[in-house]
C-alpha cells in the first residue's frame, strides 16, 4: 500500500487552503489514516451508513466567544483509497490528493448535497487538483 508522506499531505492541504482562499498559516487540522475496520466503525458512528468510506471530515466548532484556528479533523481510510484509485484507473496519489483536498473542503464548509453546492465544490477541486499538476479526478 502507497501511502503519502506527512509532507505530501501538508502540500495538499495548503493548496487547498490557498484554493478556497482560507490562511493557511493560521489553519491547525489532523489528518489520521485508519484501516478498514476503523472507518467502518466511524461511519456507522457518525453518519449512520454502513461499511467504510474514502475520507471522513469532522470540522471543528469554536466555543461561543473564542476563536481558535483549529479546522477539524480528516479520517482517511488508505485501503479504500487504494481500491478506488484501482478501480478509477488513477495513480494512488492523485486519488490521495482528491480525498485530501475533498476532505478539507468539507472542513472549510463546503458540501455537495444540493447540485449548485456540488457544481462549486468539484470546480475547486478540480482547479486545485489542476494546480498541483492532478488531473480532473471526476
């Protein structure tokens, strides 16, 4: 399994920061890789869907009156990342880099439920993606 380096994560994550026009030097988040089984269990947890899933983005909220630049946290999950990029017919990194930046963006608020919503977040992404010499992953 082929699995980014703590310094190829950062990159990805500032240049998705950067991207959606957020200071990155200010941003603290935690990017955590787990097994299957792992984030199964956190999927059931907390979006009550069954078996495990690429990236889970858990943003956090400030107390009311204190602002921190804490973002959240990212949970990958590297075998399903790894089966994906199979079967997408992407290099293992480039499908990293989408989960990544997907994830962060998540963090930052955006979503992909309502279809003008979607359309804005897959144009970053993919903006994003093209910047860091990443291909349209969709």
């Amino acid at each position: 399994m082929e699995l980014p380096s703590g310094e190829r994560i950062e990159v990805w994550v500032r240049a998705t920061l950067e991207g959606a026009d957020y200071g990155a030097d200010e941003a603290e988040l935690t990017v955590r890789v787990v097994d299957l089984e792992e984030s199964a269990r956190l999927n059931r947890t907390y979006r009550h869907k069954p078996g495990a899933t690429n990236v889970l983005s858990f943003p956090f909220e400030n107390p009311p009156g204190i602002v921190l630049p804490l973002l959240g946290d990212l949970v990958v999950c590297a075998p399903v990342v790894e089966k994906q990029a199979v079967q997408q017919h992407k290099t293992c990194m480039a499908h990293w880099a989408h989960m990544i930046v997907h994830g962060v963006l998540h963090l930052l608020g955006y979503d992909h439920i309502e279809p003008q919503q979607m359309q804005k977040m897959e144009t970053l992404e993919i903006s994003i993606l093209a910047g860091l010499g990443y291909d349209n992953p969709y």
